[in-house]
C-alpha cells in the first residue's frame, strides 16, 4: 500500500524530466563520493572544503536550497533543506525521495531538533553569533500558531533572527514550519551594541524552559481542534460561525469573499487572515486543508447559494465515504464560491473529486487550491475534463 500523500509530496511528484534528471546526476555524483565523505569527517579540519566541493553537484538543482550532515540512527545524516524559503518545500521533499538507499546514510528534508544543551554550540555553527534573547513568552494565535514576544539584547532584527533559530533548532525545522508564527521583539532598555559594550551580558537563555512552554502551548492549541475527524462530523447538526463585512485586502487569494462559514473559528481566522497557513494548526487527525473554488456564471445560469451547498453535500458524502475527509467551511463571494476541504490523502482525494465532480454543470471551471506555505501558487483542475495533457 503506498504511503498518503502530502501537498509537498503530490506538488512534488508535479516536477518535470528536466528537473529530475538534474537529482538524479546529484545523487550519482554524491553516491560515488559517499565512502570518501565518511572518512573527511574522521580528519582533523572535517573535511570541509572537500565536502563544499562536492555538494556543489547540487546547485544545478537550486542554488538556493541549503544541506548540513549530521549524526543519525544509521550513521550519517544529510539534511537537503529549503530552510526559510517555503516555496522551495516541494522541491527538497522530491530532493529527499529520489534519494538512494545507502548502508549507514540516512537523508530527510527538514532539520531534526537539537537538545536544548547544544542550543549555544548549534546557534554559533549554523548562525555565526552568540544568544542575546534572555526570555521568550508564547501565546497562541487566533490562527492557531504560537506567536512569541522576545526579550534580551541587541536590536529588534537580532531578537527577531534569534527567536526564529531557536525554534528551528529546538522544535525542528518540520514542527517550526508548523507552529511558529509572528514574533514581537522587545529590545532591553540596556540593549543594542552600547550595553553590550559597558559589560551588560545577557542572561543564559534557558532552552529546556523554552521547549517546555512550546510543548505545553501546542498542546493547548490541539485542543481548541475538533475532536474528531472532519470526516465523522455531521453537516447538519454541527456549529458554525459566520464571517462578513471581511475588508480583505486586494492581494488575498480570495479577495471577493462576501461571506465565510467555517465550523471551526480558529480555521475561520487561518484561511482569513493568516499569511502563512499550516493545516497541522487545525487537525489532530493529519488532515490537510484545500478549497475549490466554482467561479459563478456571469450570465447567472444557476443560483450559485442552492448550487453551491449540493456540492457541499456532496463532496462531504464523497470524501467520508472513503475515510479521506469532509467539509470544513465555504464561502460566497462576488465572483466565486468557495468549497474549504479537509483530506487525509492528498493524491487520493483529488483523484476521487475530479473524477466524481466532472458531470456538475456548476463546478464547470472549478480549480482546486492549496493552503499550506510554500504549496499555495499551486492550482490544480477542480475536474478530469479540464485537464490537458
């Protein structure tokens, strides 16, 4: 049976031969040096420059994707990984699955977590300067990710940059992505280079603490989610909160939106408001969030409210059906409708949608939307007719 798909696994699998021919030659390049990287790490110096050499077989794939090599349960571990550049996600996941199957290697494409006792030693190695943050608070957002405030030293981008590489070397970069969201930084009155300079120094940031405190608000923010699956949910007898008067601003995916009806607040303000959607913020269930989007008929064929709540129905019907998922939330807008989704396979889901939908007069057109960072530039045919080969 093969493995769910994710949005990063199903946009990656969108990757052309020109693309993929370039991996392949990486990883035939880096295979035939495999042996030698394992004694450079033995010598010295670690082999540095002769590892830089022959990583640099990956820039014909991106110059913008970043490695690292560490230990892992089979020996080494090298992390090919799109770091902060969310767009590039699709690309290292494909990266990671063309990877070969090598005695005492293991390859992933996201950084795993650091324990808190190396925090100082990885921040200095990876980032180049020292933890001036003394304190951080966590709350969680109205869009369900965990915003931060920050306290210590230096200016506000310095607190900024520190907070952000605490939480990708404390959590990992995957539970980062997930759940880090904005972070306000508070400067000490002391601060910036002059305190620093009259012999102020920061207090020990307490990583343990830290990780503690992230542990604990995820876990609250678990339960603010819907205690079952989308799938078990009934239409009819479940709450649901409205959203109008939105004052979108132009560049929203969805800027046309009259009305929104989610059954879920925390959802309701993510697909509204938020900049970097995570489907992990909103489901204990590992759902992934899609909309469809119906453009209505300019000549007005069809009452697009009555059209739109059958599909509604419909879809729900179709994905619970099969275990893949439900109806989240919708919306009317003043030149579509919009369907929200909850899937648990992603390649699973949209096949049975395209397949099944194609014979609705009103979802002529319809396209099928990613949520999540780094996947949202990615529409696909809402069904097969549309399709072009």
């Amino acid at each position: 049976m093969s493995a769910t798909q994710t949005p990063y696994d199903f946009v990656a699998q969108m990757f052309g031969k020109d693309v993929r021919n370039r991996i392949a030659m990486f990883w035939k390049t880096f295979v035939r040096h495999a042996d030698d990287i394992d004694g450079m790490f033995s010598r010295t110096d670690g082999g540095v420059a002769d590892i830089v050499e022959i990583m640099q077989a990956l820039e014909p794939v991106s110059k913008d994707l970043m490695w690292e090599f560490g230990p892992s349960d089979r020996g080494h571990l090298l992390c090919v990984t799109a770091e902060f550049r969310d767009e590039l996600r699709p690309l290292a996941r494909l990266v990671m699955r063309m990877a070969p199957d090598l005695p005492h290697w293991r390859f992933v494409d996201a950084r795993p977590p650091v324990p808190p006792e190396m925090l100082e030693q990885v921040h200095q190695n990876r980032f180049r300067g020292p933890i001036t943050v003394e304190k951080i608070e966590a709350t969680i957002a109205i869009d369900g990710r965990i915003d931060q405030v920050a306290y210590g030293f230096g200016s506000k981008d310095d607190l900024l940059s520190q907070t952000l590489n605490i939480s990708t070397i404390l959590l990992g970069e995957e539970q980062e992505r997930e759940w880090i969201g904005l972070v306000e930084p508070v400067p000490n009155k002391a601060g910036g280079l002059l305190g620093l300079f009259r012999g102020n120094k920061p207090a020990p940031f307490d990583g343990n603490e830290w990780l503690g405190m992230m542990h604990t608000r995820i876990k609250q923010a678990q339960g603010l989610m819907p205690d079952v699956p989308y799938s078990k949910l009934d239409l009819d007898t479940r709450p649901y909160g409205v959203a109008s008067e939105l004052n979108l601003s132009p560049d929203h995916r969805r800027n046309d939106l009259k009305t929104f009806t989610a059954s879920n607040e925390t959802y309701l303000q993510a697909a509204l408001r938020s900049t970097l959607f995570s489907s992990r913020c909103h489901s204990r269930f590992g759902e992934w969030f899609m909309y469809l989007r119906v453009p209505t008929a300019p000549d007005g064929r069809f009452d697009a409210l009555t059209e739109r709540a059958n599909l509604e129905e419909r879809l729900h019907e179709l994905l619970s059906a099969n275990d893949l998922g439900g109806m989240v939330a919708a919306g009317h807008g003043s030149e579509s409708e919009y369907i929200d989704i909850a899937v648990t396979d992603v390649g699973a889901a949209v096949a049975l949608i395209q397949a099944d939908i194609v014979d609705v007069p009103f979802a002529s057109g319809a396209m099928l939307h990613f949520l999540d960072a780094g996947v949202e530039d990615y529409v696909l045919p809402g069904t097969r007719d549309h399709i072009v080969h």
